[in-house]
C-alpha cells in the first residue's frame, strides 16, 4: 500500500531525475513508512509506502528474474490462492503486490483479471520494452496521467503532475459545470485541462511512452438478471459476504471500521463480528446540530450487540471552519460532497491506533439502495424521471449565462454506454453510478480522507465476486414495495435485527447549509471576491444568495464555497491558512 508516479520521456534515452524528485516529494504526505525508486534508461518510477502486508520485505519496486520491475498503490485480497495457483518457486518476497507481477510475466494483460483488491499498478516490462498501467476495476485506487509530445507522466494524485510542473493548472468549463450541477465530475479527461484518468478498469499499454494498447476489465454483466428465490439468494449472500469480508480482513497491522445507523456498515460490523475473536473497533461521526438526523443512538446499539469497541467523532460548527480549506486543498480531483467532512475527521482519528479501516461503500450501488433508482424504475407518467435530471443551480439566478452549459452531457454519454445487453432500467442507473459516481466521488473521497493521514481504506463490497452476485440480482430482490436494497436488508434482519434493517431511514447528512446561513452576511461577499467565483457568477447575486434561507439556496453556497477554496488551493497554488474566513480574506479580489 502506499503511492505511484512515473514518468517516460520519449525523445531521450534518461530520465531527468529532477522530475522524479519532483513527483516523489508531491506525494510524500501519503506514505510514511518506505520510499522506493526505480529508474532504466527513458522510464522512471517512485513509490511511498504504506506497510500492511509484508512489513518486512514487501518495499518496492518489486522484481521478476526476468528484469521487470513493478510499482502498487493498494491491495490485492486474494494473493494467497494466487501464490499457490502460481507456484511458490521464484517468489522473492510475501507482498501481496508480487503475485501481480508474476501473472502479468505468466499470462499478459488478461491475466489481471484474477486479481481481487484495490489497486493501481505500474510494470516496466523489460522483455517487451513497455510500461502497462492498471487500474482496479471500481476505481478505489486512482491513476492521472498527462502526454505531451516529450513525456507521458502518471501518479496516484493528479497534484502531483501539477507540482513536478508537467502540466498546468487551467480549468475545463465542462467539468467545472458539471462539479456544480452534481457536485462531481464525469468521464476520462479531468476538470485540470490535459490530465487525463484511467478509467476503473482499465489496462493501457505504452511503447516509447506512447499508449498503443487498451483493455477494460468489467465486473458489471451485460446478461440481466438471474434466479429469484429469496432464500437461495439469502444463503449465496451470506457465504459470498463472509468470504469477501474475510480477505478484506488481511493484513500483518490491526484495523478497525467505520460505523453508521445505516445498513451497509451494520451488515459489515455483523460480519466482523463473526469472524474476529477480538471486539471490533468501530468509529461513529456525529454532528452538533439539530437540523440533521442524529444516528448515534442506533449506532450504539448495534456497536453493543457485536461487544465492539465503539468510539463516537464528534464534527462541530468549529470543525466546519477549520477544516474546510485544508480537506478543499487535498480534494485535488474535486467532489463537493460534504461527507469529505466527517471522513477527514473520522480518518485523523482512526489513524491514532490503526492503518487500515474497512467501510461500506457500494452497497447502495450494487444492491439497488438509492431512492433515485426507485424513480428511474417507475413510469414516467406516474413520477419516473431520468437520473440527475436537475442541478444544484437550477432556478438559482446567480451564475453568468453560458457556465452551466452541457452540465448533464458527461452523464448522458454514461447512460448511452450502459445501456446494453439485458439491462433493466434499475440495472443501467446501477452501472452509470458505479461508472462515475462511485469512482468520481464516494471513493474518491474515501481516499484522499484517509491518505492524508496514512490510513487506508478497504471496502469489501466492492469486490468482483460480490458483484457478479449483487448486480444479477432480479429487480424484485434489490427493491420492493418502495425498499431499496431488500435482499441486503432482510439478510441484516436475519443476522443483526437490532440494526431495524426496515425501520425508516433518514440519509446521511452534514449540517453544511445550517452553519453557512448562519454566517452568510460574513461569508458571502468573500466568497463573491474570490478569482474562481468572479469568472463564473455575478457578485451581488452571490452575496444575496447567501443571505437567502432555504435548502436549495444552502446547497448551492456549499457548492460556491467548495469551489473558491478548491480553487485557491488547485489552480492559484495558495496554502489554505487554518480557517475559511482567513482563507478566503487573504486571497479576495478587490
């Protein structure tokens, strides 16, 4: 576990080792246990480590007799049946990050396809002279990367490739639409003009630094569904969950969770439970407010009938204003999702005791939990609409004609892509979200969060067997009678009936709009003189929005605020000072 960059040049047979420098000091926060650098003729790696398997000999690069050397950020779960299905002999050392290598040497680019994990790799494959990058295939590890006429540069962050001064720091209007519409942004090409995503996975050969071979793994089946007996689905649940619970669990370091009133991480605290001796440590965020549901109490009660060591994060008003430019700044890749909140603090908290937490990203996803599904499912004539048919600033006067143009073009692109095969309507929303929501967004945030404070994050429901088994659910297992995620839900009622699986939920919320309005007369016209905010709206319509009360009102100033201090921090390269209001003062326009 730890971070990657690399860098081709493709006109000259060195590499500069500046640039190497440059790129493996840009990503020095994320790794803090080993660095490892590679460099043969044009191409040069660096990583930063982050030991959780292999403390003792798992430092890369990692070598195969044959020369070829590899570079990993992430894990892979099921190492151990691969190191037997491979043969032990040649094996140097016990990194799970060696058996990747050594079926790439086997069997090719295909030959990823067996792996179970998270990861981005990178090989320099001296038989062939070519470098291969690949990419986990729901995206939980990320991979940017920028081609020029001279060089083709990667790394784990996209700010990287900015502070190495390979690319620069100009803004795609598209994707900034997009970002504060959605509050994400979609597809290949970054809102950073030039840098470029891999895709989940997604595999791409180079020769002399240039791209000559695509390959994408999919997990997501194009079959429809299968089977439609609740209680053999229940039994093949249990035992695919169990099993992918228990690989997520490997690791020579303890780890810990993170637990809400929800019922994706319950099912995982249940199955945790099953499977340790140990109590289980589970980490709860929880909010000064009372405008936002407060899910402690389930959270308790759950945390109590597993025996788990429950230990509440409390988010105040205070934590808001603090934290808020720092978590913008490492948001290189942007989502204004306010969940990036609670997950720095939660992560920072964690990280005192652990290096590893498991979550329960896409659970909604794969088992259908979504209230937006259940609309995409019904007819249009009795309420049925398309997915994010509406943004954030609709009806909300205050941007500058022409910046909100083509915003849903990126999703509707999605939405014609995974529309294929057999799909029902429920299945197509279900792929266009793993397409680019997830990776974009949710795990996205996952991992920026919990880097910073050398923490990793491990989501076992985003696992290629759970999702071979989830996704060919029929529509009738995954929602029913209004209920998203039914099968999901009526395993935890089996398992864990304390969790009220079927009780009304309220989503998880951060009480952002209460604290900005709050302070809106203070807040706004910074936010109005801000570099990135004059370019796209009108000034005096910003300070009045943010006078103005009201839900829609108050998403839309989280939006503008998001975007001034990701601005500052990503395009101006300004230090974000220790709270907004210094923050956006030090930097206003006049």
């Amino acid at each position: 576990m730890g971070d990657l960059a690399g860098y081709i040049a493709k006109n000259c047979y060195n590499v500069d080792h500046r640039i190497i420098d440059r790129l493996q000091e840009a990503l020095s926060h994320r790794g803090r246990d080993a660095d490892g650098r590679y460099i043969k003729g044009p191409v040069g790696f660096i990583q930063t480590r982050l030991a959780i398997i292999d403390l003792n000999t798992g430092d890369q690069p990692l070598y195969h007799e044959n020369g070829s050397a590899l570079i990993a950020n992430g894990e892979i779960y099921n190492y151990l049946e691969l190191r037997k299905n491979l043969g032990e002999q040649g094996f140097r050392t016990h990194s799970d990050s060696e058996t990747a290598l050594r079926i790439f040497a086997r069997d090719g680019i295909g030959g990823f396809d067996q792996l179970r994990g998270m990861y981005a790799i990178a090989i320099h494959d001296v038989v062939d002279n070519q470098v291969v990058l690949c990419r986990d295939p729901f995206g939980i590890k990320q991979i940017y990367y920028v081609e020029t006429p001279e060089y083709f540069a990667f790394a784990s962050e996209a700010q990287a490739l900015v502070a190495a001064g390979l690319v620069g720091r100009e803004v795609r209007e598209d994707a900034r639409s997009e970002l504060l519409q959605v509050q994400f942004t979609t597809g290949t090409d970054m809102i950073l003009d030039g840098i470029k995503r891999l895709q989940p996975g997604e595999t791409i050969v180079l020769k002399n630094g240039r791209i000559v071979e695509r390959r994408r793994r999919q997990v997501l089946s194009d079959a429809g569904a299968t089977g439609n007996n609740l209680e053999s689905a229940l039994y093949e649940w249990d035992r695919v969950f169990e099993e992918s619970v228990r690989l997520h669990q490997r690791s020579d370091v303890d780890y810990a969770m993170f637990l809400s009133g929800g019922v994706d991480s319950a099912s995982l605290l249940g199955m945790m439970h099953r499977l340790n001796e140990r109590p289980v440590t589970a980490y709860t965020a929880a909010f000064e407010a009372s405008s936002v549901h407060d899910e402690r109490e389930l959270s308790r009660e759950v945390a109590k009938a597993c025996n788990a060591n429950h230990i509440e994060v409390m988010f105040s008003e205070n934590d808001f204003w603090t934290l808020l430019p720092e978590v913008a700044a490492r948001m290189d890749d942007p989502a204004a999702d306010y969940a990036i909140l609670p997950t720095y603090k939660l992560a920072k908290e964690a990280a005192r005791d652990f290096k590893v937490v498991l979550s329960g990203e896409g659970g909604d996803e794969l088992f259908g939990g979504y209230g937006r599904y259940r609309s995409v499912m019904r007819p249009f004539l009795l309420g049925g609409r398309v997915m994010r048919s509406k943004g954030t600033f609709d009806k909300i006067d205050v941007l500058r004609p022409g910046v909100l143009e083509g915003w849903r073009d990126g999703i509707a692109a999605s939405e014609s892509r995974e529309s294929r095969g057999k799909r029902s309507r429920l299945a197509i929303a279900q792929a266009v979200d793993c397409a680019d929501w997830l990776p974009n967004d949710l795990l996205l945030k996952l991992d920026r969060m919990l880097m910073a404070h050398g923490l990793e994050g491990r989501t076992p429901f985003l696992d290629p067997v759970v999702a071979e088994f989830a996704y060919q659910l029929p529509d009738r297992l995954k929602v029913r009678k209004g209920v998203g995620k039914f099968l999901l839900r009526s395993w935890l009622e089996r398992c864990l009936p304390m969790a009220k699986p079927f009780a009304r939920k309220r989503g998880f919320t951060v009480p952002v709009s209460e604290w900005i309005a709050a302070r809106g007369k203070e807040l706004g016209p910074l936010v109005a003189r801000q570099a990135g905010i004059i370019e796209i709206a009108d000034a005096d319509r910003v300070e009045k929005l943010f006078n103005t009360p009201g839900k829609r009102e108050g998403a839309a100033c989280w939006h503008l605020l998001f975007y001034a201090l990701w601005h500052q921090a990503n395009v101006l390269g300004h230090a974000p000072c220790p709270d907004v209001f210094e923050t956006l003062a030090s930097f206003q326009k006049s």
